[in-house]
C-alpha cells in the first residue's frame, strides 16, 4: 500500500482530518508519459473548446464554493470569511481570463508593408510542471493552471504537501469537467515529490515558494535548457518616506499586514518587522506589548484553539526582540 499524506488543522491542534496516497516515482513517471502523449492534441484543441472546459469548470467550482472553502480553512487555518472571499474571486478571476483570451492568444501584427506582413504568433511549451504553495490552495490552484491549459500547454500539477485535500477536490472537479486524459493531473507528496517531478521529460516550469527551492529549480530549467516562471518568498513589503504621516501607515498598514502573516502564513509565523515603525521614536521597544499584541491576533486566527499555534507566535516574536534570549511562556 502506497504511503499517506495525512492533512491536518492548525487551528484545533494538528488534528488530522483526512490523508491521501503519496505519489510514487513510477505514478509520477506515468503522469508525465500520458502529459507527453497529450501535448499535441491538447495544443491542436481550438480556443473555443479550450474554452468549454473552462466554463464546465467554472459551474462546478460555483456550485462547490462553500465546500472549497471550508476545505481551505480547516487545512492551513485561514477565516471562513476570507476563504470564502477568496474562491469567489477565483471565480471571478477565471471569467475574466476566459473573456480576454482570444485577443490575448491571436496573432500580433508587428510589420507590414505592400509585399510582407510579419506577425507573432503564440505557441505552447508542452509539458509544464506546476508546483505551488499551500497559503491560497485554490487561488495557486488557478494562476498555475488556467493560462498554462488555455494556451495550448498540459499540466502536471502539485499542490503543497500541507493542503492536500484541497488539491484532491481541484483535481475531481477537473475531471468532472472533462478535460481529456494527460491534459491534466496531479501528484501528491512534498518536495521529494516536487523533484521527482521536475527531473522528467518536461518542457516548463511554474513554481512559487521558496528562495531556496527556486534557485534549486532554476538551475534545473537552466540545464534542461527550458523556461521557468517562479514566484519566491515576500514578507509583504512596504515604502515608508521620511515625509510620511506616520500614524497613518501605522493606521493602513498593521490591519492589513497580520492578513498575509497570520492568516495566511499560519505555520511559519510572524515577524514583528512592523513595531520597529511602531516604536521607532521610543527609548526601549515595550516588548510585553509586542508580545501580548501577537498572541492576541494569533488566538483570534485560530480560534483561541491551539496551543502549539500561539506558542509559535509567541517564539518567533520574542526571537526577533531577543535574539539571544528564549521565549517566556505566555501569560
């Protein structure tokens, strides 16, 4: 029996909610195999039935949407109320890019004269592997997805070792929706999974994740001579000027930063980079503050549920206001 991928919820203690099959080297192979067969068909598929997939597609993610995004949540701990936002805008999103893409994918004029016109035309790269990250299971699901199949290029997707189950619901509702065999599917498993992927026979990658495995991968396109599109690391950046109202950037940005740091990045929590701006005319940081205020937001993320979740709020605070120190338990 093939080994399980078991998903859990941060916001009740890591509870287990349900697992998956570890995808073999030989699954993984077979995959990329059944990819390469398609890839031609797939790309001499005109728009407009591209298109009908898509649409298919849509209908079934609409009618699923409350079941998507309570899936989201309970795998990676994000609210309900932003899930639910989230796969509405994924909807959304998918329309838009189904209305632009025959304009998008049509021939380009770039020169013409009374003898010759040249024109740009748009061909698929084949095989992609796409390989995305567990903050927004269905929204990654998407941007790796949708453009790469609408222009003619087949998938073979993985989706983070953290959100399996999300991964699983996309890949059923991909195959309700009829898209033909090799033109996409899926593998289950962690990074060992993501680098049995990338060795094969494929002809682009699309990844977001880590600096680190982002290099790793560009040196692998680089020597398989194929194009890479990779998306890495971020803290949500912003530019303060000196001439700046301060209080209100404070006012602005501390609502909109824990978004992309609590709810979203709830297992690799929080740096404090923002009370530095905070306190930046005070003597000493009020580091009780930092800390109280963090295990707060934590708790309200996660439902006040999980011990190990505020804990590591708390430590990751604490490292960045006492790099030599260790974290006291909180209060």
């Amino acid at each position: 029996m093939a080994n399980k991928l078991q998903s859990t919820n941060p916001a009740k203690g890591y509870e287990v909610i349900g697992e998956v099959d570890i995808s073999t080297f030989d699954e993984i192979a077979e995959k990329v195999k059944l990819a390469l067969k398609a890839k031609l068909m797939w790309k001499e598929t005109p728009l407009k039935e591209r298109l009908g997939y898509f649409n298919k597609l849509v209908k079934l993610v609409y009618d699923r949407k409350e079941e998507l995004a309570k899936l989201q949540s309970e795998e990676m701990g994000k609210p309900i109320t932003q899930s639910r936002h989230s796969v509405e805008g994924d909807i959304e999103w998918v329309n838009q890019k189904l209305l632009i893409a025959k304009e998008c994918l049509s021939p380009i004029d770039l020169d013409a004269s009374e003898t010759q016109k040249t024109q740009l035309f748009h061909e698929p790269y084949g095989v992609a592997a796409v390989i995305t990250p567990w903050n927004y299971p269905s929204s990654n699901f998407f941007i790796g997805v949708t453009q790469l199949l609408l222009s003619g290029n087949v998938v073979v997707f993985k989706h983070s070792e953290e959100c399996p189950l999300s991964g699983k619901l996309l890949e059923e509702l991909m195959r309700e929706a009829g898209f033909p065999n090799g033109v996409f599917s899926e593998v289950y498993g962690a990074g060992d999974v993501g680098e049995a992927l990338t060795d094969q026979d494929i002809d682009f990658i699309h990844f977001t994740g880590s600096s680190r495995v982002g290099e790793l991968l560009y040196k692998k396109a680089a020597n398989k001579f194929i194009p890479v599109i990779l998306e890495m690391g971020g803290s949500s950046p912003g530019i303060v000027f000196k001439d700046t109202n301060i209080d209100k950037v404070i006012e602005k940005a501390a609502p909109a930063w824990p978004i992309n740091q609590i709810s979203i990045v709830d297992r690799n929590i929080l740096r404090i980079g923002l009370y530095e701006l905070l306190y930046a005319d005070k003597a000493e940081v009020p580091e009780k503050v930092a800390i109280n205020e963090a295990i707060e937001l934590a708790k309200n993320y996660s439902g006040g549920n999980s011990s190990k979740f505020v804990n590591g709020v708390l430590g990751t605070v604490y490292k960045e206001l006492n790099p030599k120190s260790q974290a006291p338990n909180p209060k």
